[in-house]
C-alpha cells in the first residue's frame, strides 16, 4: 500500500459552501499535477444544509489506486493530515445533527498534523478555544477576514487559493507549490490568484500546540438509546413545560424559564452573540416575541436573558431593539463561555456594566448575512489588499 492523504475542511453549512467545495476541489486537481489520484466530496448529516450550522467536506488524495480505493471505503476518514477551519469561531467545536454533541475541531488530527484558521487573531486566542488534544499537533493561522458569503452570492476573496499555497507549505509530500499555481491557473485563468497563493506560501508560519494547551472542558456529547432500550414507537417524550427562575442573590423567584432539548444545542451555529445591557432594557419584551428560537428566559422582574446554549446568534434581537446598545451583537471568539449574562449582572452590575462597555467597544458590522445588493463586492477589496501583499 502506498500512502493516503486526508484533509478535512470545517465550514459553515450554506455561508461557507461553495469556498469549501472549491477548495476540495482544488486539492485534488493540484495533486493530479503530480500523478495522485484523489476525490473530493462532502459530508453533511442533514439535507439540505443549515444556515450555520457546521458541515465538512473532504479531500482524498494517494499516491496510487489501490490506495485511494481503500481511502475510499471508508465513510469519511477516521484521522486527517491536515484540518483546515475556514472560520474561527469553529475553533470551539463542531455539531451538526450528524455527530450527537461537540465534535473538537482538532479531533481528527493525526499527532503532528496541522490545523489551519482563516483569522485576524494571533494563534494564543485561538490555541484557547480549541479543546485539548492528547498529542501535539501546529497551528497554522492564515491571516483573513472570515469568507462569509452564501449559497447563491460567493465572496470571491483568494480566501481558497490562500489555504491551497498554505497546504503546499504544510504538506509538501502532497504537492508543490508549482503544480498549486498550476491548478489555479487550469481553474480560475487568474494571475492574481497565482500571486496570491505564493504569498500564503511564503508566510505561512505554524506554532506547536501541547497537551496542555487549550480548553480543559470535556466537549458535551451524549448516546444514542440502543435498539432494547427505545420504548413503543407510538410513545414519544416531550419537554417539560418549564418552571421559575430564582434570582442568585435573594433566592426570590419568577418569571419563566422554558425547558429546552436536553441534547440538541445550538450554540455552535452561531458567529456571534448577544450582549446585554440589562441598565438600560426598557422590558418592551420584542426581543422575547421575535427570537426565533425562543432562546430568552424572563427573569422575576421581567428583563430577558439569552440563553446561551439555545441562542444561535442571527442577531434577530439586536435588530429589533429599540433602546442604542442595550442588545449589541459582539463575536463569538471573544466568549470562552456559556454562562448567564443576568447572573453575572445579579451578582456584580458595576463589573458587569464594565464588562458590557469591553465587549462592545470596536465590535464591527455583522460576520455573515446577505444584507444588502453588493455587501460582498464591498468587502472583497479589503481581502484582496491582505491575500496579495501578505
């Protein structure tokens, strides 16, 4: 047997579709530049896609047949050379209705394989938000403005052809940076993305990360009943209705504070978060009537919290908020945690009302969303500057 190349791209479902599919695609065409045979596909365990929910796609390469065909048995591959994470916030972890729980980004690396970011972070950050992995394995960060874009409107910022110089530098066994460009001008006839590719190239630098580096925190996951152990098809359990939320300090209770599906989260689907200025919310209660999701618990004394493993982070809230910066949309990787903003506010409001002012100092536009006609065209020169001149 010859040897067998994985590589997994980590997307978001429908935003990031297309630029995952390209660059699959891509990895295969470069490899065939030096006699490997390889296939590309995608693997999703839901039809059709999600908005934001996390999805991958694959690409197989060999340096033979017979090799790729037993690749190729295999449902998808059980361990990768290289991962590459086309958004930062993923770095948290992956769920999709397909893997029941928190999937780490890095768990399928092989020890001493790379994990690749597009980000504007430096790697520390980023380090933290990816859970602990046994064995060593680098980090590559590929400086980049996250490529939102979405099913029908691609974001055409170099973004694919980056990471495609990135895994020549990476990978060299794979294949060279000669048959990339090569590749890129078969598929694109583009010399600026040619340019591109050997800037990524050139600057790529990855750092190694240890066993004791990351998020300590077990990923949540959960079993599927076993067949002897299901109940009578006609019998389905529901959700409890909910109960009363008790304040932390005086222990008084009130409000409502709905049961939700103890297995199904959504907090892997979103890119950024609400952050709540509970001094300043006038209880209008729009942000409880709109959310989609029914995320918002009522405390006793009827202001609204995001609740943070339900929130999927569409920004519906902040939109119709009437009250400047009383809901302000902020990133998600500035987040290491789930926890309750109205504890935190209960417990200590001048720290919280500091805490507030941090978060949303210098928080930006919005990560993804089709939100006007030519939004991207907009963003796309700003990438370009980054992708050419590294």
């Amino acid at each position: 047997m010859g040897r067998l190349f994985a590589i997994e791209i980590i997307y978001r479902g429908i935003f990031q579709k297309t630029l995952a599919r390209n660059i699959s695609r891509a990895i295969v065409l470069a490899a065939h530049k030096e006699g490997k045979p390889g296939i590309s596909f995608g693997r999703y365990g839901d039809s059709p896609e999600r908005n934001g929910i996390p999805a991958k796609s694959f690409a197989i390469v060999a340096t033979d047949d017979v090799t790729l065909e037993e690749g190729m048995a295999k449902y998808e591959p059980k361990d990768v050379d290289i991962t590459i994470c086309v958004d930062d916030t993923l770095a948290k972890g992956v769920e999709s209705w397909a893997w029941y729980g928190l999937q780490p980004v890095n768990k399928l690396l092989k020890p001493g394989g790379t994990l690749i970011v597009t980000s504007r972070l430096e790697a520390d950050p980023i380090i933290a938000m990816c859970h602990r992995k046994e064995t060593p394995y680098e980090m590559a960060i590929l400086k980049a403005i996250p490529s939102f874009s979405g099913l029908w409107v691609y974001k055409d910022d170099h973004t694919d052809v980056r990471i495609l110089g990135a895994i020549a530098k990476i990978l060299p066994d794979l294949f060279s940076l000669k048959s990339v460009q090569a590749a890129i001008t078969d598929e694109w006839h583009d010399a600026v993305k040619v340019t591109s590719a050997a800037r990524a190239y050139e600057k790529l630098t990855t750092v190694t990360v240890k066993p004791t580096q990351g998020n300590p925190e077990v990923p949540f996951k959960f079993d599927l009943p076993k067949w002897h152990e299901m109940g009578e098809g006609i019998v389905i359990p529901s959700i409890p209705a909910g109960h009363k939320m008790e304040d932390p300090g005086t222990h008084a209770t009130g409000g409502y504070k709905p049961d939700r599906n103890p297995t199904f989260k959504k907090f892997s689907t979103r890119t950024m978060r609400p952050v709540v200025d509970f001094d300043t919310c006038i209880k209008c209660t729009l942000c409880w009537l709109q959310c989609p999701d029914s995320c918002f618990d009522v405390t006793p004394e009827g202001l609204y919290d995001a609740n943070m493993e339900a929130c999927c982070g569409c920004g519906v809230c902040e939109a119709v908020c009437p009250v400047p910066n009383c809901v302000t949309m902020v990133n998600e990787s500035s987040f290491h945690d789930n926890a309750s903003q109205w504890v935190a506010w209960r417990k200590d409001k001048t720290n919280y009302k500091g805490w507030v002012q941090e978060k949303i100092k210098g928080h930006g536009e919005r990560s993804h969303g089709f939100r006007y006609l030519g939004q991207y065209e907009e963003q796309v020169p700003e990438m370009l500057d980054i992708a050419t001149k590294g």
